[in-house]
C-alpha cells in the first residue's frame, strides 16, 4: 500500500473530479447505450490516469539516500553482511524502503578470462560449468520514516562459495 500524501489526495480529487464533469457530460446523450459506454470509456481514461500519475508522484515525493554502508564477509555461512545507514531527503514521510543487494562474481584472471572459459562439446547441454554468477536479495530496511530522518539497516545475504571476487551492488527503493 502506497503512503499518500497532500499531493497525492489533490491530484487523486483533481481526477474525480474530471470523472464527475465527464460523466454529467455523458448523461446529456439520449442514446442509453452510447451514455453507458462514454461513462465506462471516462471511468477507463480517469482511472489509468490517476493510477500512472500517484505512481509518478510517488517515485518523485518519496527520495531517500545510501548515506554510508560496510560489507562484511561471513566465511562460515557463505554470506556478506551489509550493515550502514539511510536517510529521507525528502519533504514527505516514506512508508517503507526496500535494499536490493545485489552480489556478483567478477573473475581475478586478465582480459580474456571473463571472455572465454574452455568447456567440452556438450557440456552445455548437461549443465556442466554453468555456475550462478549473481545473486540478488530484497529486504525492507526501514519503515515511517520521517523528512531528514536516519534509520540504521543491517542485510545478510547468501551467494555461493566458488564466488572469488564479489562486486556489490545497493539499489534503495521507497513508497
């Protein structure tokens, strides 16, 4: 569930409102079937259109940063650990934030290493040699936060051990 805001209400009224004055519009028609389907095709257009503009304001009202973070490699459970902080810069309260955290393996050979790896004929067929070269997990971090507010997170996330050099990655999405 999204967390509205102001703006949010007023573009969602500015929208009902439309519907109302597309819908008396309608009734004017004498034709009930052609009334009924100019009310159907404005509910329609009104509906995507405040569905697509809250997700729009929603993308734009709700901004939250990385402020810092560590990774942390646990060898005995095959996971890193993910620990640091995250702030809304925004002027609304976020609903909640989710961390994608994803965890890739990058090869410590040259060039050519990551180009061309020597397999048999039909390994491919047999699924020998295909190893998971990325890992992603989503996790919520953080929930209410207000404008200017810190919050503390902490993510663990699996990845196989063959996994030589991993390369993180953090992408923080909020509503």
């Amino acid at each position: 569930m999204m967390h509205m805001t102001v703006i949010h209400w007023i573009v969602a009224g500015i929208f009902l409102l439309l519907f109302v004055i597309l819908t008396l519009l309608a009734s004017r028609e004498k034709s009930v079937r052609t009334m009924l389907t100019m009310i159907f095709a404005s509910f329609l257009l009104t509906l995507t259109a405040t569905v697509i503009s809250l997700i729009v304001l929603d993308k734009y009202t709700k901004k939250a940063k990385i402020l810092t973070y560590k990774t942390q490699r646990d060898m005995a459970h095959e996971s890193v650990i993910v620990r640091g902080i995250l702030q809304n810069v925004g002027s609304f309260e976020i609903g909640y934030c989710t961390l994608e955290v994803t965890v890739s393996n990058t090869s410590r050979g040259g060039r050519m290493s990551s180009f061309f790896s020597p397999t048999k004929s039909f390994d491919f067929m047999k699924g020998i040699g295909n190893k998971v070269n990325s890992i992603t997990s989503e996790e919520d971090v953080a929930k209410n936060l207000s404008p200017g507010e810190k919050k503390k997170f902490y993510v663990t996330v699996r990845f196989p051990g063959y996994f030589e050099n991993p390369k993180y990655r953090l992408k923080l999405y909020c509503h």
